[in-house]
C-alpha cells in the first residue's frame, strides 16, 4: 500500500501507522491475516470519535430546541405544531414541564419518522455551535472523515453505532461521512403503522424501545448485521463492549479517541474504566491534541 | 435493456414484462422515472416467495427436529446438549411438553447466536424435504433467483424481509440467494450479552422480542433501512403491508406470487384479503404453473 498520501491530516505516529498497518494486512491478497470483503466490517460510534459532543450532545441541543420553540430561530417544526404550541402556550405554567409534556403529545398524536427526518434536517440547516459558531455537520471530524474514506476504499462496510438515536443521525450521516442510513444503526423508539392518510406512514412513539449504549451495542450490531466487526472506533465508556466485541476477531483494529485538546477542540477523559479497558485489551489509542493535524476542516 | 436472455426460466407473458419493464424504467439513465442506485432498494419475503413452504414451513420442521432429538437422524445439538437429553429422557412423561421445556431449558442457560447458527447449517446439511427428497436449501425457486440476480446486476440492494427468524436464514442465505446476512430482516428473540468465556458473545434468550410480519414488515424495514422499497414480492397476506408500502413509491414493483401447481409445487390460495389487496391495488402476479417454466434447479 502506498501509504505515503493517505490519511493527510494525522500527523506520523502509532495511531496512524496501526490503522495503516491494519489496512495493510486485512486487505493484502496474500496477507496471513487476509479479510474477505464480506467479512470487512468497521463500526464507528458518532458523538465524539466523528463529531464533537461539547458542551452538549448534538442531538440533546435539538431537542431543547424542539422543546423550547425559541423564536428568535426559526424552528424545524411544522406549521401545525407551531400554531398549536402557539395555543397551548398561554396555558404554560412551568415552562420546561408543559414543553416537554407538547412534544410528548406531539409524539402521542403521531409524527411520521419522514416528518422527523424534515425537522432534524431544517434544525441542522440553521443551528449553530455556540463556540465555534459553524452548522454541526461542519464539526465532523476530518481525520475520522478520511478514516471512513479509507476504509470504504478498501472494501469495508462502515456502520454507525450511535447511543443517540437513528431518526436523528439517518437525514445527514450519508452527506456526511459517506455513510447510508441503513448502515446508521442506533437507539430506538417504538413505531407503529398508520394508515390515516391513504398511504401508509411509520409513526414514532413516545415509548424507548432499544438504547443502542454499551453492551446494547454489542446486541444491536449482531441483530442487524450478524457479524463480528473487525474494526471499531470509540471515545468512552459506552463503547467499551463494542471494542471488546471487535476485539474478538482474530485480527482486529480497536480506537479509542482521547480529547485532549481544549484549544482547538475539548479535553476530557473518557473515564477509568475506557482507560482500565484501553490498557489491558491494547487498544490503539488517539491523542488528538498530538495526532491530529487538523481537527475540522478549515475555512 | 437487452431482455431476450433474462430470466431464462420465466415463460413471456405480464409478470416477466413486468419485472423487466420496471427494471428498465428506473435504471434508465434517462427515464423520467429513473432511481438512483443508493434508493434502488428491493424486498423479499421468505416462505413461499423464495423457497417452499409446504407441507410445512422449514424452520418449522428444524425446531421440530430440535426438540424430538430423532436418533435416527444426527442432529445438530452440540455434544453436552445431548448428553443431557438423554438424561432427561429417563424422566419424560409428556414427550412433547417435555421436549419443548428442554429446549427452552437450553435457551435460557444460553445459546450463543454463532452455536444457533451452526446448529442451522448442520441440520439444513441432513434434512430432505419429504416429497422431494432434496436439501430444503435446493427448494429454492429458480425463477426468483434469476430476480434477485437481476435485481443486484441493475444495482438494488435486495433484502429478504421474512415473518421466520433471522437467526434460521442468516447462515445460508449467501450461499442460497447471494444476500448477505445483513440484508436479512427477520423476527426476533431477545438476546444478552455473555461475558464468561473471557471473549464476549451473544446469547438468545427465549423471550420473543419482535415479530416481523404484517405491518411488522414495515416497522421492520423502516428500522434497519429507514428506505422505503421501490420493489416487493411477497405471497401470503402476512406481505401485504409491505407490498402496500413499496406501492407508496412513485415508481414501484408489487408482485404476488400464486401457488398454482400442484404437480410441480402445491396449490394453495393466498387468502382472499391478499387476492383483494392485489386486486385494488393492481399488483402484479405471478402464476407459477404458467409463468414458470421450472421452479427448481433441475438435476
């Protein structure tokens, strides 16, 4: 492989050269440890190992704003819900329960997923970072971005395996990363099937029905996929199972993404027991303060 | 699209001007009703539609044979199992009953989803069918898979989407259909997380989780795919919502297929709600004795 071109923006060091050398050896015709390209799965978790989640997780920020219809930005919400929330609101007595309680109604009356896919898409079109004042699907980050390019380029089926939930990444992971929503796997609500309108429509309940988080994680990938990744990329203690899982396989690749960069990024840990995990398992791990040349793209 | 040498084993007539008519339209580069690759998504019911499903369902007959532990065939238990069947066998009194609680037994001490699907492959190795003295695995229809080999040659993605479980079809569905057992919709069990063989593996738990049939389908694959299919073909009214589904496409492929020939296969109705469906919805069907001009692989 020549490996002078790839991944441009992480600088030399182990991490690069593991995930490289990785590469090398599954996809190598005559490798020892050759990977037929069915069997050339990576997960990836999303919210900080290929965006940020600082100050706060993307998808909570949208839901506020969902709950909260601040008028100064014009809202993802749907022309119905904003007269009736209009109405409701001047019955509200505690603010933050009455907001929560519209759009559990709002979920109990039935919201198509097509809807939801609309909403979370007008939101992102117009939200921005509060820090770094740019759209969120401008905070992906760029070295993971080449990773995924990379691994797709040779032979591998990328999935998403997110605690947040699938309706929300689904509308803007494949512009993205690269990534179609059936490879978005994710936390659940209860669905139903209407027929109100002629068309059949999946509505969502406001019922959780799977929480795709640690070993939940581990379940999801096998119920959907049933089979073993060979490659996963996680940031904390939620990921943990999955790694392991991926580690499992006679030859394997486990990231584990540090932020340790409160200048161009944040910096915190993942936790004693990711760190407990990364130790005694030889997980490969990230630095991004020393690993990562650019974190976003610039401009 | 040069038709004259697709699907060999289909006689010319509607259905077969169908499919191909369809097939042309939305991957005609041109075609007011062209789809893009990433939507060109396909479903397939399982029992019936792909395979034969009489005079019993197959993964019916497996469990069966699970559960009678018949000497005179080997079966596909692992050892220790079996070792404890015929201990337990001394204290049989209602065969049935008995055998059922056995396996539930050895659900709930756990299997793991890789020892399940072994058990499968195993077992689909030995079993015949009774009439046709074959490997159910070579009861497959033909003319479907010329379909599917067709289908994934203009670009779809083919899912079998099947009322069955997941965990019956994943281990041969490749080899049989060239669908990958990620492609594979299907009901299942609760499963957990096993952590005592120092690597992790997931166990089924005898706990039914979700059944996908009927509307369930659809819930099903809105799920895993979050698409909704340009194509389906289904036979029995548990596929009626799906075909329904699809149908909500602006360009899309609804196919019913008859069980006409009783010589050749069996002949049974689809049931008179899904010959009403087909009928105002104007799905296309498939009459196997004058469409198909063999059902099996012959030899």
């Amino acid at each position: 492989m020549d490996t002078q071109n790839h991944l441009p923006s992480w600088q030399p060091g182990l991490a690069r050269s593991h995930i490289l050398a990785f590469l090398e050896r599954v996809t190598t015709a005559d490798s020892p440890e050759f990977v037929p390209p069915q069997q050339r799965i990576a997960t990836f978790d999303n919210d900080g190992t290929l965006w940020l989640e600082k100050p706060n997780i993307t998808e909570l920020v949208f839901l506020k704003d969902l709950m909260r219809f601040d008028e100064k930005r014009t809202l993802p919400v749907g022309a119905g819900l904003r007269q009736r929330v209009k109405h409701w609101l001047h019955h509200i007595h505690d603010e933050l329960i009455e907001d929560a309680s519209l759009l559990f109604k709002e979920f109990r009356e039935g919201i198509s997923t097509d809807e939801y896919h609309s909403w979370v898409a007008d939101w992102l079109d117009k939200a921005r970072h509060p820090r770094f004042d740019k759209p969120y699907t401008e905070l992906t980050y760029l070295p993971m971005r080449e990773v995924l390019q990379l691994f797709a380029a040779h032979g591998f089926k990328n999935y998403l395996v997110s605690g947040g939930s699938c309706y929300f990444i689904r509308p803007w992971c494949e512009a993205a990363y690269g990534i179609p929503p059936e490879q978005v796997i994710g936390s659940k609500l209860i669905t139903r099937l209407s027929d109100k309108s002629g068309g059949l429509e999946v509505e969502m309940a406001p019922v959780p029905w799977f929480f795709d988080n640690g070993p939940g994680k581990v379940l999801a990938i096998e119920s959907q996929i049933a089979r073993r990744p060979i490659a996963a990329f996680g940031n904390s203690s939620g990921d943990i199972q999955m790694l392991r899982w991926a580690g499992t396989s006679p030859t394997s690749l486990c990231v584990l993404i540090e932020h340790t960069d409160d200048e161009r990024e944040y910096r915190y840990s993942p936790g004693d027991d990711t760190l407990a995990a990364a130790k005694s398992h030889g997980w490969t791990k990230v630095d991004m303060q020393r690993d990562w040349r650019q974190i976003f793209q610039p401009g």
